[in-house]
C-alpha cells in the first residue's frame, strides 16, 4: 500500500532576477515499510524534498500525499499537528536540546502533544538502540553517535508513518555509520517503519530496498536494490 505520493514537485527560491530551482517537477510513490534512500550531488534537491514532505518547507506547485491526505492543502494548524504525530525527522546534526536529558529530548513530541509516555515502548525503543544507561545525561555529555540514536528514538517514540532521515551519519565516523544504518534497518524490519534516508554515502545508500538519484532537482534514477 502506498504512503506517500509525490506529485510534479517544483521548489523555487529567490525572486526573479535570483531563482534557484532546487526541484524540478519530481513525482514518486513509496509504499508502506520501503526502505528508500535519496542520493545525488550536494545541492540537487535532496534536502528540500525531505523538508517538504515533512511539512517544514511548502512546495511552489505539486501535491505531497502521506496517507492518503494531501498536505500541501493542510492549515498551518493541521500541518503542525501532521508534524507532531506523522512524520519523524533525524538530522546530521541530531538537534536535541541542550538543556534536556536524553530522556526528556526523547519524550518531547509526546509531551508537546500532552501524551503520557508509554514505558514499554519508550524501554524497547532505547533498549534497542543501547541507549537506556544515558537516560539522564545531558547531550553534551554523550558522543556523537550516541545523540543520533537519541535522536532517532525521539523519531521512533510516536510511530510515524515515515522517518525522514538527512544524512544521518554525515558527522559520524565509520563504526557508529554502520550502527546507526543497521538501526534503521532493525526498525524497519521490525515495525515496518518506512523510511526515506538522504546519503551521499554509497555503502549507507546499498542498505536500502531502493535507491533514488536526483540530480538538478529531477529524478534521474530509481532501483530496487536487490
Ligand atoms: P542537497 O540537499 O541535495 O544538497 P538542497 O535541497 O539543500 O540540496 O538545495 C537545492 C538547491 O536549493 C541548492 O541550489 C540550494 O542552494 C538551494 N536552496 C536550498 N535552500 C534554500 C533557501 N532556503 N534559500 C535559497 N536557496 C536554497
């Protein structure tokens, strides 16, 4: 079944005497559970369409369905409850913040949104991802690989439909890129998380079920990987 329907995409910035196209007319489908991953040269788009189907950017034209609904006809009202509750965005550089524990960042979304944590999932969730004896450090006392699997359990902790993922181990060494890639991949496997991973790195990019190229805001290529 399909999740997300991406359709004639187009993202333009700047005025008329300065317009950079960053999309150019990019339509995809992604179905429940894919594991997709997004590369192309730096500043081919990748980053903008990850924004705009998670509802921090808007699109100049084209329609972004997730679930079934189209987001680009959300109030911001509706757009920020989409934001809270559907999708999950992991970033390079983790943005957690600093004054919370590992245990607030992750419980944050569900806090903003006025939900009780549920213990079993949050102690699965950590669990898995090594993390549940740095609970109560704060993000300056942890590495980072470990404020990315925070990071990435803040994502999980309100099963989204998707995970959006922007170079999620840009910062991190081999070791910890590895890890956090195999984490993606147990949680997808596992809880048929879908999850859409911007990479320039081709061995993070190979982990994937399938393998999207854009290059001057268009789709130059699409492969399952088998
Ligand atoms: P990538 O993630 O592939 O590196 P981006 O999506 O970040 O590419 O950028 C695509 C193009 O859009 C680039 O030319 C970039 O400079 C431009 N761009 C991105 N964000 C903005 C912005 N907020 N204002 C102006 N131009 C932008």
């Amino acid at each position: 079944m399909e999740i997300l329907r991406v359709e004639n995409l187009r993202k333009e910035y700047g005025d008329d005497n300065n317009k950079v196209i960053a999309l150019d007319g990019i339509t995809l489908e992604i179905e429940r559970g894919e594991f997709v991953a997004v590369v192309g040269p730096s500043g081919s788009g990748k980053s903008t369409l990850l924004h705009i189907i998670g509802g921090v950017d808007s699109p100049t034209e084209g329609d972004v369905y997730i679930d079934g609904n189209n987001i680009s006809k959300y109030s911001s009202k509706e757009l920020s409850y989409f934001r809270r509750r559907k999708v999950g965005i992991v970033y390079q550089f983790y943005n957690l913040i600093p004054n919370l524990t590992a245990r607030h960042n992750i419980e944050l979304p569900l806090k903003l949104d006025k939900r009780k944590t549920n213990e079993k999932n949050f102690l699965e969730i950590v669990k898995k991802l090594g993390i549940e004896d740095k609970l109560n450090s704060f993000p300056s006392e942890l590495s980072g690989g470990q404020q990315q699997r925070i990071a990435i359990a803040r994502s999980l902790i309100y099963s989204p439909s998707i995970i959006l993922a922007d170079e999620p181990t840009g910062n991190l060494d081999r070791k910890n890129s590895k890890e956090i890639v195999d984490i993606f991949r147990y949680f997808n496997k596992a809880l048929k998380q879908t999850i859409i991973l911007v990479t320039h790195d081709e061995n993070v990019a190979l982990q994937a079920d399938r393998i999207i190229t854009i290059v001057d805001g268009r789709i130059v290529g699409d492969e399952k990987n088998e």
